[in-house]
C-alpha cells in the first residue's frame, strides 16, 4: 500500500522538482523525522520486516538482516536516527573528506528512469570529516553504522600527498568509536584530484602506496574497499591480490557508478540527453554481479563482500547473495520504488530462502560457486 501510494502520488510529484532539491528535501525530513519519537515508533511498525532467518553475525557485528544503505545518499550523517525504522540492517554514512568541498556546479544528480538509473556529478561533496564528527558526537545508531572515506577533491603534487589525505582522515576518525565498520573509496569517478597524477588509488601502485600508508595507523574495525565497476575483472583482482596481504582489510564493497554510455541498460535518447555525470541503478548491476562471482571464486572467505548495484527487489539481492556476496547495499532502488521497499526487499528475500530450504540467508552466500 505505501509502496503504491509513493510510487502513483508521492513519486510523481517530487519528480517533477530538480533532484538536487529532492535529495535535500529528504535529507531534512528524515532529520526531522528522525528526532521524532513517535514518528519513528510508527514508521517502524510499518516499514521494517523481520525474520531470523536474516539475521548473520558478519566481521563480529550482528547485523539484523542484510540490506543497507550505500554511500552517497547520507553524506552528511542526517539520517542515522531514521533509517532503521526505515527497515534497513545497516547504514553507510559518507563518502566524507578530510577537507570541505561544496560539490560541482549542479545539476548534481539527475534520473534517467527508462534506465533505472540516476545521474551523479557530486565530485565528492563533503562538510569535511571534522564536522560530520562533531555532528555525529556521541549519537550511536541502533543498526551497524559505516563511514565511507574517500580523498579530497583538490588537486595533489603527488599521490603520497593524497594517500596523506585519506591517512588524516583515518587519523581524526579513529580517535572516536562511533563506527562500526569504514569503507575505503577509491572508485570515484571524475574527480579533478587524479587528473594529473600518474598513479591513482585503483590502480596497483597507487593502491599499495595508500594501504602502505594506512598501515601505520592501527586500523581496529573492519574496512572494506570500494571497488570500480568498470576496470576488467583481471584489473580488480589485481588489486585485491595486493590487499589480501594486508589483515585489516576485511572485505570488498563491488561496486561503485559507471560512467561509460555504452552500457547496453541506458535508453538510448535517455543517455543522449544526459548531461556530465557518473551512473547508478540497473547499468551497474552485471558488472557488479559479474566482479562478485570473480572475486568469490578466487578468494572464498578472505574478503566480505557487500554486493552493490541495481538491486530493485528481492530477487535482485538474493541473486548477489547467491554469487558470494554476505551483504547488499542500495540507493536507486529505494528511489524509483520508496523507502517501503527495503522491507520488501527482506520479505522477498525471506520467502526465496525459504522456498530454496535454508533456514538462515548464510547457507545461500556463494552458492553459484560452490
Ligand atoms: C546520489 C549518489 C551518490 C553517490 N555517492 C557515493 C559516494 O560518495 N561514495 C561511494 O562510495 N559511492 C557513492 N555512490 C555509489 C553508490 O554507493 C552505489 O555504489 C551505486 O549507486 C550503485 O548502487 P545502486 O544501484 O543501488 O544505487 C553514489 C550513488 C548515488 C546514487
């Protein structure tokens, strides 16, 4: 029922604004609501679904099922008293930067909805990590809370200056406990602070040169990596063959945006008309699921992998947790369908497991490749 009345009513009406407003129109509601109480109270009786047979106990955090919320919707940390009422199992927060950056000229978001997708030309807005920090305070989130933590987009002499970036990001970061887990990003797209460096993080120099780096500082939660959608799968391995033999790196997140206008899921006028930007939703999803299967296949348990990309329902996540992956993680599916469809989503996943025997959504994980 909300699930209808968002999509028939409430959809068509934010579509019709710029979705750069929308996105800030959401953000101040969900603080709002979110410092509610019985807002919160009745949206949790509603939204969430619960079932044990999604329940997992992942890097040592229990997490209640497994379908979060990626970086790039809460950059600024307004949402972690809303979403769990919202029905999500965990929440990343993110990507912030050491640094304050106001963002690219908008439009920074655009939809393309032919394609399922949405258009994103940020360049990393940030309020810099120390005021996201002082934001958060003491605040805990009663659902596992990430940070994703990405360089900032300015430009750089050398890529050790920009590794020392991220470091003093980590440093800031970990003087606090307010995370459960950090995500490492280095799959941005279109960020003017690589332009004119020779190596990059995603690339295996630049990628030693920064894990190197934040190998001097004691990294005690787990971190997962932010992998590209579009590097060649050898290209992806590659990286993660030089990860593995850092500890601390306990799992990959795969995948980010894409950006090449090829991808056989735009509409063909849709992305014709799309002005500069990156891409999330269904264009995302086969690369993401295609890097899942590798990497599950080559490293089993070495790395948690959170499956991200496309996923609309519940088949679309099982799917991911069928290649390997323990969590997912969505934006663009939330969007189209609304924030009743994490709860479907669960649902749905509940009733697939079921039908497929397990009694707990651990057994199903990697089961293509098994
Ligand atoms: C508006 C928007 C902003 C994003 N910003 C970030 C970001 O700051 N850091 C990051 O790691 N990923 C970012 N992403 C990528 C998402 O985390 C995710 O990898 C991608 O959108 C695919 O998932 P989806 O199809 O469910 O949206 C962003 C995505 C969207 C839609």
């Amino acid at each position: 029922m909300i699930g209808f009345i968002y999509k028939k009513i409430i959809k068509p009406i934010l579509f019709k604004y710029p979705a750069d407003d929308v996105h800030n129109f959401f953000l101040k509601t969900g603080r709002y609501f979110g410092s509610k109480n019985i807002i919160k109270n009745s949206l949790g009786k509603i939204l969430p679904y619960s079932n044990n047979i999604l329940n997992q106990k992942v890097f040592g955090i229990d997490f209640i099922n497994p379908v979060g919320l990626a970086a790039g919707f809460d950059y600024d940390a307004d949402l972690m008293d809303i979403l769990p009422s919202v029905g999500f199992g965990f929440h990343t927060v993110g990507s912030v930067t050491c640094f304050p950056y106001g963002g690219n000229p908008r439009p920074m978001l655009g939809r393309l909805p032919k394609s399922k997708s949405l258009l994103v030309n940020k360049g990393f807005k940030s309020m810099g990590m120390e005021s996201v920090l002082r934001k958060i305070g003491k605040r805990r989130g009663i659902i596992p809370l990430g940070l994703s933590i990405g360089s900032t987009n300015r430009t750089y002499k050398k890529i050790e200056d920009m590794a020392e970036d991220v470091y003093s990001s980590f440093e800031m970061v970990l003087r606090n406990d307010y995370f459960d887990y950090f995500e490492l990003n280095i799959s941005c797209p279109n960020l003017i602070n690589i332009e004119n460096l020779k190596e990059k993080f995603d690339d295996p120099i630049g990628f030693s040169i920064l894990l190197n780096k934040l190998s001097y500082l004691n990294i005690n939660k787990p971190l997962l990596i932010k992998m590209h959608a579009e590097k060649s799968i050898e290209e992806s391995l590659s990286l993660l063959e030089i990860a593995k033999d850092y500890k601390w790196v306990t799992g990959v997140i795969m995948s980010n945006l894409v950006k090449n206008r090829d991808n056989k899921s735009f509409d063909k006028d849709e992305i014709l008309n799309a002005p500069k930007g990156n891409f999330s939703g269904k264009p995302t999803e086969e690369l993401s699921n295609n890097l899942i299967t590798a990497v599950y296949k080559k490293y089993g348990d070495r790395f948690v992998i959170i499956g991200c990309g496309g996923i609309f329902n519940g088949v679309d996540a099982y799917e991911k947790i069928k290649r390997g992956a323990t969590l997912v993680q969505m934006i663009t599916g939330m969007i189209y369908e609304g924030p009743s469809q994490i709860g479907k989503i669960n649902k749905e996943l509940a009733t697939l497991l079921k039908e497929d025997g397990y009694t707990n959504i651990s057994e199903a994980i990697g089961i293509y490749n098994k």
